[in-house]
C-alpha cells in the first residue's frame, strides 16, 4: 500500500466513533479480548469484532490468539502514516506562526 492509501485507510478506520472509542480501549490497555471490549459498552460483540477486522485491516491493532480467547493490542507504528501527513502540516502552520508572531511585535512596535 502506498503512503497516501495508508493514511485513507487509517482515517477510514478512525472516523467511525464507535471505532475509534474501541481503539482508544485497546491502546489503554496492554491486551484486551471482545469480550472486555464489550462488556461496559453499548455495542453487540458481534459489532465490536466488525470493528476489530477494520482496526486489524488498517494495520492499528494487532491479535493474539491464546485457546479460546483472542487478545487485541495496539500495533506499534499504526498511527504512524497519519503522524506523519500531520507533520507536514505542522511546517506550515509554525512558518504562519512565526510570521505572525513578527507582525504582532511590529504592530507593537508602531
């Protein structure tokens, strides 16, 4: 997959809410199974491992299998490609900072 496809297929995966809260359980703990993700949540099991396949699928979580468990973590560098498009913007936005940083202390200045 090429870089701008990664990052389509990670927004794709995160902007769904429901998605994403699941997300965010999984990278709070260091494993957790459907089951935990489940219980406490509004959403079928059913529906939590739909989620899981379109996490797995955009490479942010990955699973482990142990009897008749299945063990969900978050996949190092899966955020990755997003962080990355990100920077490129922060560039741009601290080159408008700064040169709006020079016109405030030029206006002050007058």
């Amino acid at each position: 997959m090429s870089e701008p496809e990664n990052i389509t297929v990670v927004l794709r995966a995160l902007a769904d809410p429901t998605r994403r809260a699941v997300f965010e359980r999984i990278a709070n703990s260091d494993e957790i199974t459907v089951v935990e993700l489940t219980r406490g949540s509004n959403v079928t099991q059913g529906a939590i491992s739909q989620h899981l396949k379109s996490l797995k699928q955009a490479g942010l979580v990955s699973e482990r299998p142990e009897g008749r468990n299945v063990y969900y973590r978050a996949q190092r560098g899966g955020l990755e490609p997003l962080a990355d498009w990100m920077d490129h913007y922060r560039v741009f936005w601290r080159e408008r900072f700064t040169g709006l940083r020079d016109l405030l202390k030029e206006i002050d200045h007058e």
